[in-house]
C-alpha cells in the first residue's frame, strides 16, 4: 500500500535511525525504498544485510546524480498506491503512516497529505529553524497551506505522503538551480492537487549541518525565490482581473531583489509601501514609496507583501484585512 523513498548519500550514521524508524511503523504494508547515490561510505553493504533482516527493505544504487534523480528513481521503483517522502536523516513516530493512509482515504479529495513536526535539534542555537517549524505548523488546511505558499514551503519534505498517480500527471522531481520539491509542490497545487495535515506531530526534523538545505546553493534564499516567482507572477495576474497596479509592501534591499523579479516577468509595480519614516516620499529606481496610510482602496490597488520580518507580516495582514482588503482577491504574502 505505500512505498517508502529515502534517498541518501554518505549519511549511515543517521540512515540507520531513519530506516529503523519506518521499520518501527504501526502500518504494516510497506515497502521501504532506500536509493543510494553512490555513497562513500558503507551505506550500500549495511543496506545489504538490512535486507536479510526485513524483506520490506530494498536497496537501489545509482550513479551518483544527486537527490532529485535519486527521489524519481525511488517513485520509478515504488509498487505503493501511496507513496512517502523520507529523509535519511529524519525520524518516524510510530503511527505517522497509519494516520496518514487513514486520512487520504478518509479525504479523496486531498492528494497530498503531511503532519506537523517535532524540531530536532536546540531552540536556542537554532532559533531560526525553530521558528520555521512554528510557522509551517500552523498552516493545516488546504487553504491556510495554498495562501501562504508563496512565503517559502509550507510542507516539510519528508514528512509527505500523496498518491503515486499525481507523479504520472503533473510530473516527478525537477532538477534545476531552485529546491526541487517546492517547485514540485508549488507545481502540483497550480494544477489544483489540495494539500493537508494530520493535525498531530508525527515527524521528528532534525537540523544537522550536514543537511542539504544548509549546505547546497540550490537551498539559499534566491533560489527559493527563483522556484516560486513564475507560480507567483500567474497567481497576480488570475487575481488580478482589473489590471490594478501592484504596490510592493517593504522597501528594503530583499524587496528590491524579488521585486526586481516580478518586473523581469513583465509586471509594473505601481508604487512601493513602507513603514519606515525615512524612506516615505522617496523613489526607488523610479518607484514612489508610500506610507501604508496613503495605500489606495482594494479596487484600485493589488498588495504584494514581501516583508518577512517576524511579527510584521502579521501586523501588514490585519491592516489590509481591517480595510477590506481579501487574501488572494486583493493580496498575497510573497516573503
């Protein structure tokens, strides 16, 4: 019923919780698909053994080509109605399969399904991750999940579970200077795959400095930006009907950045929208920068929120929400 894909590459030394974590599921009809990308280390032969001790094990070796290869390859193998993303060095609760198989047939409407997730690692040394954790632990529905996608991913990658013909649809795992499985969920919800949680912490994330996203360009901040300005740019302009200019809220540096890709896309930004006293009444390459008290009505404004800063965009939604401003219709949080 569901097949499990880890890829991995010169990770044993946490491989071995991972794998001991799907072994220890609850659910029993599994098979555990574990791709190795031609390790360095002695992944391959442990793997090997592991085989012997739980036929549900199989083990693939590729050239080494990276993790988005390494995933396909993973699904090409899969015989699962379902299929779950895993990361070798991530750990299971004992019951997240079964919740998760329970849940999509219990919602055929959802294609891909995730959970909330425990932070592995020190809060005080690794604040910023914590906080990531409480932000994507909050958007549990298809609806919080599809409004704030466009902020960065709002679904953990291993902890995913959806079903295998979304794969034959809408495509697998693409390689390219961007993370490969945010462009691959930005792309699925494009073409209308709903997404949810089970409203219960069954993953474990751990942030170790070996992990991909702390140590590959494909995982920095522009590169996110990258993945998502296309599915951005088509969500304005299908929200956008009337053709209102479009007023950048933030008048920063990164907003500059991903402003500059909407205008490489084709749009024109109307005017920019900060809070900060010095810049007000100023121009940015030619852009005025307005205060939010002079931000016109919704009918003749579309928002673009690029701030990011903590506490911030929640303030920037409630003003917009107070002057009748509606998420989606009449604006979008962008970072």
């Amino acid at each position: 019923m569901v097949s499990i894909v880890i890829p991995t590459y010169n990770s044993l030394s946490h491989l071995k919780a991972a794998v001991k974590s799907c072994i220890e599921q609850t659910y029993r009809d599994i098979e555990i698909i574990v791709v190795d990308d031609e390790s360095e280390d002695d992944t391959l032969h442990w793997l090997q053994e592991q085989k012997l001790a739980d036929y549900r094990i199989r083990a693939i070796s590729i050239p080494h080509s990276g993790v988005t290869a390494a995933f396909n390859r993973g699904i090409e193998e899969s015989t699962g109605e379902f299929i779950a993303r895993m990361d070798a060095d991530d750990c299971m609760h004992p019951e997240k399969i079964a919740k998760q198989v329970q849940f999509l047939e219990e919602h055929p409407e959802v294609g891909v399904v995730s959970c909330l997730v425990q932070h592995g690692g020190n809060r005080e040394t690794q604040e910023g991750y914590a906080r990531h954790i409480e932000w994507i632990n909050s958007l549990v529905t298809h609806e919080q999940i599809y409004l704030n996608r466009f902020i960065d991913s709002p679904v953990c990658n291993p902890t995913v579970m959806f079903r295998r013909e979304l794969v034959e649809k809408h495509g697998g795992a693409i390689h390219g200077d961007f993370p490969e499985d945010y462009e691959m969920w930005l792309r699925w919800m494009d073409a209308g795959v709903r997404f949810a949680k089970v409203p219960e912490v069954l993953f474990t994330w751990n942030d170790l400095p070996t992990r991909l996203t702390r140590n590959d360009e494909r995982y920095s901040a522009e590169a996110f930006e990258r993945a998502k300005i296309r599915y951005l740019v088509k969500f304005i302009n299908e929200n956008n009907c009337q053709g209102r200019p479009l007023y950048v809220c933030g008048g920063g540096r990164i907003t500059r950045r991903k402003s500059q890709l909407l205008i490489d896309s084709g749009m024109t930004i109307g005017a920019y929208v900060d809070i900060e006293p010095s810049r007000i009444g100023s121009e940015i390459d030619g852009i005025p920068v307005i205060g939010l008290d002079q931000l016109p009505d919704h009918s003749k404004a579309y928002v673009v929120n690029f701030v990011s800063v903590r506490g911030a965009r929640e303030a920037i939604h409630e003003i917009l929400i107070t002057r009748r401003f509606l998420e989606k219709t009449d604006f979008v949080h962008a970072g």
